[in-house]
C-alpha cells in the first residue's frame, strides 16, 4: 500500500468500528451514511488482508490483528490532530466537534446548564454526547477513545490516564418533609439524626452498579453497626424521587442539594459517622494532553465547575 493513496479517514471509520462495535453506530458517530461506513470497512479489510472486526452475536468484534492495530492508529490519529491544530491558530469558534463525557447525574446538573451556555456563545459548533456509566465501562470507553472526559471520585488510575482535580464534595442525609420517625423524634431540618436512627430506618442507596455498601459502610461495620438498605437505584435524581415519595432517607453530595435551591421539598441532615471528603477528579486519555481542542475543552469545564 502506498502511503500516497491511502485515505486517512479509514483510520477515523476504523476508531468508530472499535468504539460501537457496528458498522450503523460507526457511521452515525462519523456522520456518514451506513453504506459508506460499510464501504470503508471492505476498504480496510483490502488494505490489512485481515476481516479485522468479525460478528459475534449482536456486536463487531475485532480481530488480533485489529487489536494489534489499536494503539498505533489512535496514536496516528491523535498525531495528526494535533499537528493540524498547531499549524493554525485556534479558534473555539470554528471547533466543529463532537465530545463525549461521562459522569453521573450528579456531574450533569451540575456541569451543563454552564457548559452548554458558554459553548452557544463561543463554540455553537461543539456538541456534547453525555453518558452515565458505571467506572470499568467508563475506563475502557477512555481507553478506546469513545469518550473524551469522565468525571469521578479521585481513584488510582493506569499510567495512560491524565487527571485534573475539580473540587471536594460531602454527603449529607435527606428525607421528606414530614418524615413520621423524624418528626416524632423532634429532629428538624439541619438537625443530625442519631446513628441508631440511621440504622434503624430504611435506605434507598445511590449505585450505579448496583453495590450495596460503600465506605460509610465499612465505617458503621467497624462501630458493630449497619444500615437497612431497601433499594439501589443508578441517579441521584432517582434518590430524591424515593426519597420525597417515601419514608426512606437517602444519601445525597451537598453540592447536588445546593444546585436545588428553593426547589428541594425534602429535609438534610449531617451524616451520622465521621466521613472524609471526597475529591472530584476530571479524567482524560494522555493521547490527548496536547490536543488544543481537549484542552480548551477542560479549562472550560473547570471554570464551568469552580465553586
């Protein structure tokens, strides 16, 4: 193959064919036709003499010789990127891009109302795809370029994540106004509620995954103590929901309560157990440290985020 005649969108309809796992999903996030997606696909299966993504129950599967290929094209792509973006002067208003973020709900209500003013105003071209994933999905979309930013607790991370430090955030307990335990025990709005309460009353817990424990868990196991967990539920939306339609309390971020104003028709409460601060990170590919348009991207999120 002559370097001369090959097509480097290929390369982009063989990134897109990794990340979907489909020759239609591919060709909507290229914003191609599913026929020219699928003419690429013959094309790079010509020019590797490899079927590269073969079909295994719903979904395209790569072959060794695709994963083999992975890393050089992103770093490819990634190179050429970059080498476009410094022979220009960069300019948000002619960014004609698509992002891809991931976070919980918490992350959402609190980043997009901003984010999405801002790039109206400067970036009408920029749009943003926001997905709600549990960690190990979202780590391994990181590494296969489907999505751009995650945002999530400060964990320890592989080599090839870069991370930025957004702000600190604390739980609180909530009920709805009214709650029959709480008012007959005479604990008001901001008042805390006794720890052999808390263990006594029913939980609706906030898990993405469907975990039933986390680390105040193990701190009320360490004091011989354990709460009633009835239900899990993947958004902190839906916390709120059980909790203003029910006699659960719940557990929910104070900026999540704050971002309510007036709106919050529940009460809040110190948590029962001394719980650290949790820090909240932003999380990127190292592949794109250099990309000026990543990178405006993050400065944007973090002035969208500063408290």
């Amino acid at each position: 193959m002559n370097i001369n005649t090959f097509d480097l969108n290929l390369l982009k309809t063989f990134q897109a064919l990794f990340a979907e796992g489909s020759v239609t999903k591919a060709a909507e996030r290229l914003g191609v036709t599913q026929p020219a997606a699928s003419a690429s696909l013959r094309r790079l299966r010509e020019v590797f003499g490899d079927p590269l993504f073969v079909r295994t129950g719903q979904r395209l599967e790569p072959t060794q010789v695709a994963l083999d290929l992975r890393s050089q094209v992103e770093q490819t792509l990634e190179g050429v990127a970059g080498m476009l973006e410094l022979g220009s002067v960069f300019d948000p208003a002619r960014l004609d891009r698509t992002f891809w973020l991931s976070g919980s709900d918490f992350f959402s209500q609190l980043l997009l109302p901003k984010l999405l003013e801002r790039l109206r105003l400067e970036a009408p071209s920029v749009k943003i795809v926001f997905v709600d994933q549990v960690f190990g999905t979202t780590l391994g979309e990181l590494e296969n370029g489907k999505v751009d930013l995650a945002f999530w607790p400060r964990v320890d991370m592989p080599k090839w994540v870069s991370m930025q430090y957004l702000f600190t955030t604390q739980f609180q307990h909530i009920a709805r106004i009214g709650h029959s335990r709480l008012v007959s025990a005479g604990i008001k709005d901001g008042d805390p509620i006794p720890v052999d309460l808390v263990c006594d009353l029913a939980h609706v817990h906030f898990s993405p995954d469907g975990r039933t424990a986390d680390d105040m868990d193990q701190i009320l196991a360490k004091m011989g103590r354990r709460r009633k967990i009835h239900a899990t539920v993947p958004t902190f939306s839906a916390v709120i929901d059980v909790v203003n339609a029910s006699d659960l309390i719940g557990t929910l971020p104070f900026h999540t309560v704050d971002a309510l104003g007036g709106r919050r028709n529940f009460t809040r409460h110190p948590l029962a157990v001394e719980r650290p601060e949790i820090p909240l990170m932003m999380y990127w590919h190292r592949r794109a440290e250099n990309s000026l348009g990543h990178r405006w991207l993050r400065g944007l999120v973090q002035e969208c985020l500063t408290p």
